[in-house]
C-alpha cells in the first residue's frame, strides 16, 4: 500500500510559540508516488544503517543529485528513523542543512530521498582522506555548523547526531548538517530529551550519564557539547577522546567522557579557538555556549567566509 500521507496530517506536533520562526506553512518539498526513473545512478555514494545512497543525474536536465534509497522491508527502527528524516528535511529550508529536492514513496513501500550532491563527500571521509583543517579553515566550518544548529534549534528541532561522518561538505568549503535519523522535534518546551539514540562517542556528559550530569538537561547544549568534539577531531585528525588508532567500547568514552576533563587543544593554538573548544566541552551543560552565542565568539566572528 502507498505510503503517500496527506499533506493536511503533516503536522507533526510542530506546536511552536508565536515568536519563534516557523518552518514554511507547507512543505517546500513534494511527495511523489512516481518512481525514480527520471534518473540514471551514476555510482553508489554509500551506505548507511538505513539504506544507500547513490549519485544520480536527471536524464534530461543532467543536474546530479543524491538519492538515498530505503528499502520497505527494513526493520522498523530504520523506517522510524528514515519518517523522522523525511519529516525534517523535507521542512528545513536553510543553506546549512543539505537540501531534500524530492521524496518518493513507491506503492511497494520504498522510500526514496532525493537530495542535493555534496561533491566532497562528509568532513570524516574527507579528513581521512588527507585533508587539512587549519585554524581558519576550521573557523569557516564551525560557523556554518552553528548557523545550521542556530536555524535547527530556533525551530525546535535538536539533531543528537552531529560528527563528522554526519556533515557533508562540498569542494567550495560549503558544510551542510546531514542526517537526520534520530534527530528530535521538541513539542514541548522542557520536553526531557535523553533517549539512548545517536553516536555514544559525541554524546555529551548530560546525555552519557543523566543521573550525574543531567539535572539542567535541555538537549540542545548537546548538540553543542558534540559540536565542539568535531571541531577538535578535525584538528587533530584522531577522535580526541581516544589516542589515535584505539578503539571505541562504552567503558572507556563512559571514563573519557563522564569522569576525566573535558579534551582540550594541544599547546600552540591561538587563545580564540582554545576558548571556543571550552564554551562548547563544558562539562556543565547550563555553562555551555548556545549556538547564537557561540557565532558571536572571537573565533567564528572574526575570519571571513560564508556567513
Ligand atoms: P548511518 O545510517 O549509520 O547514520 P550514514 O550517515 O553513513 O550512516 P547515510 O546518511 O545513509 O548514512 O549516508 C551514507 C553515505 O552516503 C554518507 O556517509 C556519505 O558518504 C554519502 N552521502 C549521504 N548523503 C550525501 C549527499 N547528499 N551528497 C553526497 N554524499 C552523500
Ligand atoms: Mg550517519
């Protein structure tokens, strides 16, 4: 049976104040019962817990785009997470979270996400792969994360997955907040937040550890707290919390994460980026800069680059 939803039971629980900014009233994006065949793959791009994604090119136009595919016989928790997805991207209209064109829900129940093409793939590949981030480059990045958090959070929405495998970034330096999979749309606002979902390496104290860190939880400073860990193992090319080459296990980011200092930059960095790295790992998340805070700091306000 068709998966097609009426636009009219779109509404999601959005329930936001009066002063917050609104998602548009209607999608900016359409659902299609039509099959993808407008569009010839070009190579698989990846694949994700959920489905693959594939590089596709409009046969007529010869624009490419990504084409993430999910099959309808996927367990349950990816098709829940793949709705989430679906529910965010197809709403957000901002140029720092990457762009969903189209979605199709075939009648056979798979669902299809046609997305904007990030040529450079994610900050994760794309840092294995040689890639340098100095100082400067890594300001222009973490601005335009915080420009996305600053638009996500405004509207409620705290994504809880952010790292680097989940930041797309094309060969113009432009980086778009990806993922969306166990991300969450605040109905309410002191709605508790701490599901065990997303990445347990990023996750932030108050997350990791609700019984001792918790008491102040909102949510949105873990986004942060995750933030300030990417920016950090950008710079020094290794998960920071780990020596370089060990292996992640749940005991030693509980250690690393809960019990130790927050990880710091090494000596030799300007005090703007040392200072920005602590707003973001306070270990207390009621000290933690938000993201408009966090864009007025010396170190994103002061290089030039896409705002
Ligand atoms: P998980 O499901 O575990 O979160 P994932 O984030 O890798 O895994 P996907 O979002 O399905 O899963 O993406 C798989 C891979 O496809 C990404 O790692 C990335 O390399 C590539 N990819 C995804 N979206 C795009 C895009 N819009 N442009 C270019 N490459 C993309
Ligand atoms: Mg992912």
């Amino acid at each position: 049976m068709a998966l097609v939803r009426d636009r009219g039971q779109l509404k999601l629980g959005l329930r936001l104040p009066e002063r917050r900014p609104r998602f548009p009233p209607t999608a900016t994006t359409t659902t299609t019962t039509t099959t993808t065949t407008e569009y010839e793959t070009v190579q698989v791009l990846g694949h994700g817990n959920g489905g693959t994604v594939y590089k596709v090119v409009h046969k007529k136009t010869l624009d490419v785009f990504a084409l993430k595919v999910v099959h309808a016989d996927s367990d349950p928790m990816m098709r829940r997470q793949i709705f989430r997805e679906m529910e965010i991207l197809r709403r957000a209209d901002s140029p720092f979270v990457v762009k969903c064109h189209e979605i199709f829900e075939k009648p056979d129940g798979d669902i299809a996400i046609l997305m904007e093409y990030m040529d450079a793939g994610t900050l994760d590949s794309f840092s294995k792969n040689g890639g340098v981030f100095t100082e400067q480059t890594l300001a222009n990045v973490a601005r335009q994360i915080l420009n996305g958090l600053n638009y996500l959070h405004a509207h409620k929405i705290i994504h809880r997955d952010i790292k680097p495998a989940n930041l797309l970034v094309n060969k113009n330096m432009e980086v778009k907040i990806a993922d969306f999979g166990v991300s969450k749309i605040m109905c309410r606002t002191l709605d508790a937040c701490n599901s065990y979902v997303g990445t347990c390496a990023y996750m932030s104290p108050e997350r990791f550890d609700p019984d001792s860190y918790g008491a102040n939880y909102n949510g949105y400073s873990g986004d942060i707290w995750s933030l300030g860990l990417t920016i950090l193992e950008l710079y020094m090319g290794h998960f920071p919390l780990l020596a370089s080459g060990q292996k992640p296990d749940w005991a030693t980011l509980m250690c690393a994460i809960c019990f130790g200092e927050p990880p710091s930059l090494p000596e030799g960095v300007s005090d703007e980026f040392r200072s920005f790295i602590e707003c973001c790992l306070d270990k207390d998340s009621g000290k933690r800069w938000t993201a408009s805070q966090l864009l007025s700091h010396p170190f994103c306000s002061s290089s030039s680059s896409r705002q």
